[in-house]
C-alpha cells in the first residue's frame, strides 16, 4: 500500500507542483516530464538487472525508499527548473523502480502468482486513493503539503523495508508448486520474449489511449458533461481491484496465456462498444470489460514476464517499460480521431483492431514449444 501510495502522491500533482513552486510554463512542465520519464526508462532497466545480478532485492528496495524522501526534501529546497530536473532524473528515476523491485523480490523468494497479483492489486487501490488525496492536500494546504506527504510515506517505506531485511531469514515462504502455477515451464527464446513484449506495448498502447480521450470522447462526441469521464475512469479503476483479486484465485486454474486471453476478448468487447455508445449508462456499464481487460494485463502480465524471463528483476523492470512506451506509442492513435470523420469513435475501432491483433500473436507465441530456450540461450543467460 505505501509503495503503490507513494507514486500515486507524487506523479499526478507533479505539474501542480512544478507551476506553484517553480512558475513553470506548460511547455516547460511537458518537457520536464518527458525527461523524468526517460530517466525512469532507464533506471527501471539498469537497477532492476543490478538486483538479478547480486541476487539481492531488498537492499536496493531500501535504498529506493531513502532516495524518494532525498528527492521530496530536494524538489521542497530547489529554486530553479534545471535543479528540479536533476532531482527528478537522478532522485526520482531509481526511486520509481521501489514496485518492480518489491514485484522482483516476491517472486526470488518463492512467492506464488497469486501472491504477486494479489499485491498488484493492493497498489491498484492506492492508485484509486493516491490523486484525490493528493488533490484534497493541494486545495487545503498548499502543493508543497504534498511533498511533506510524500516524505512521511517514504520514510514509511524505509520501515517496512528494513523490517522486511530483518525478517527475511526468519521466515521463508514455499515456493509454488506445479498446482500452483500451471506455466511453470522453461523460459521462452528471446525471440519469443520480444514478440510478447512487443505484444505488451500494443496493449498498453490501446489502454493508455483511452485514459487519454475519455474527456474529449465524453464531450465533444457524447456531447455530456465532462465529469462523466471522471465517472467512467474511476469506475474501471475502482473494479480493477476485485478483477485482480479475481484473477489471483484463478491462477491455481487457468494458465497465464488463457487469462490475458480472456482479457483481450473484453477488451476487444469494450472498444467495440465505445464505437458505438449513446450515453453515460452504457458508457459505465462497459467499464466492466475495460476493468477485466485491465486487470489481465496488469496482473497477469507480471506473472507472465517473471515466468518467461528467467530474471525476476529484469522481467519486472521489462514489463513496467511496456506501460512507458504504450504511452508513446498512443500517440499516433489519438491522431486518428483528426483523420476520419468518426472521429474518437474511430480511436476505439482502431484499438479493437489492435487489440485482435495482439491476441492472434501473443497465442502464437505460447503455443507448445515455445516456452523452450535453445542450449546456447540458456548457456548465455547463465553466464550473463
């Protein structure tokens, strides 16, 4: 809840604090954020194969923490634009990595899917609380309350981190049995990881679509209140939590490929509605679908990407990246609304497409057999 609360603080009221702090322009403030993010790319790459290397998850989990009071205490002190982006590339991109390590560090120790998905599902309920709570500290008490906010979660993490290290040895959980995870296979080639990854962009690419249009989508094609997008959003958002505890339970049942499967065809059912929506009613009534679709990826792609990549860290670090380059990769499908007279009707025709498409090949991917390495892959990955 801290780790999943701590971001959900900080990323959303970050162009609110950059402007009331620092008078940054809109401008200034869009480039500021693509650097961020650039730095977060890497680092969510660089620290995680870091961890996989010594084996070790949380001692850097720790030191994420320490780095996220470091980079509150800094954006709280700085004075100027160019000091606030050192503090956000050099501070704040290792400290974002604090999740993927925790994610990392449940499946090194043995932890089931379940398990993994079940904490995904807390961190969505902080992401659910995390921008209204954010919002409310700015309105009442000032954009740098939140700063003081995020610096009590952060040492709140540091706690449970280091009670975490001293409590590992003690106890030690089982690692999951072939019961519990009915992929529990060898690693997929690399060929095959790339394609799922690719396969991953795509999907998040589509998701991240929609959050982006929802609020011209509701007003300009639906012609009603903007705040019915807020509705909509939250709705998804708000069942996101029990889909993934949903998923959790049907881990023990049913394999990875066939939940995000499952979760494709809702999302194919989804954007296939959103062509065709009259109103707010359907609109929050196929909420469920996109909350379903969601969830799978989400969830269940962690547990995908820990099962095929041998490397808990870097499967983890991987995965989070396709959440960063969906978003870039949305930008040409938002275009489409300027280019056909559909206009965001054809955004959501076009990620049922898409959404198809990745589903064929993702199928493709897993089919017997390919879940084998070659003996030379396997011999580089364990000398890498």
């Amino acid at each position: 809840m801290f780790w999943g609360l701590q971001f959900s603080l900080l990323n959303p009221a970050l162009a609110l604090i950059l402007a009331a702090l620092l008078d940054a322009t809109p401008a200034e403030i869009g480039w500021v954020l693509a650097v961020y993010n650039a730095g977060g790319f890497l680092a969510s790459l660089v620290l995680p194969a870091y961890a996989d290397r010594r084996g070790e998850y949380l001692r850097p989990l720790l030191a994420c923490a320490v780095l996220t009071a470091a980079l509150a205490a800094a954006l709280a002190s700085v004075t100027t634009l160019p000091l606030a982006v050192i503090a956000l590339v050099v501070l704040g991109g290792p400290a974002g990595v604090g999740v993927t390590l925790l994610y990392a560090h449940l499946k090194h120790a043995g932890f089931t899917t379940s398990t993994v998905i079940n904490v995904r599902a807390v961190v969505s309920f902080a992401w659910v609380a995390g921008p209204p709570l954010a919002t409310l500290i700015i309105g009442r008490l000032g954009a740098r309350a939140v700063l003081v906010a995020l610096t009590a979660i952060a040492l709140l993490n540091v706690a449970t981190s280091a009670a975490m290290l001293t409590g590992r040895t003690r106890q030690q959980p089982t690692p999951p049995s072939s019961a519990e995870a009915p992929d529990a296979e060898a690693p997929m080639s690399r060929a095959r990881v790339a394609t799922v990854t690719a396969v991953f962009v795509v999907l998040q690419a589509t998701n991240a679509t929609v959050v982006s249009i929802m609020g011209l989508f509701v007003t300009d094609t639906l012609g009603i209140n903007v705040m019915w997008s807020g509705a909509a959003l939250g709705v998804a958002a708000a069942l996101e939590i029990p889909a993934l505890l949903a998923i959790g339970r049907l881990t023990h049942r049913f394999s990875d490929l066939a939940l995000i499967a499952s979760g494709c065809l809702a999302g194919v059912a989804y954007y296939a509605v959103m062509t065709v929506v009259p109103g707010p009613m359907l609109l929050l009534a196929a909420q469920v679908l996109n909350a379903w679709f969601f969830a799978t990826i989400a969830g269940t792609g962690i547990a995908l990407f820990q099962r095929i990549i041998p490397r808990p860290g870097l499967a983890t670090g991987l995965f989070t990246n396709t959440r960063r380059l969906g978003a870039i990769a949305s930008g040409p499908l938002i275009a489409l609304a300027a280019l056909t007279p559909l206009g965001y009707r054809a955004v959501f025709a076009a990620c049922a497409v898409l959404t198809v498409a990745a589903l064929i090949t993702i199928r493709l991917a897993g089919r017997p057999g390919a879940a084998r390495t070659t003996v030379s892959e396997m011999a580089e990955a364990r000398a890498e």
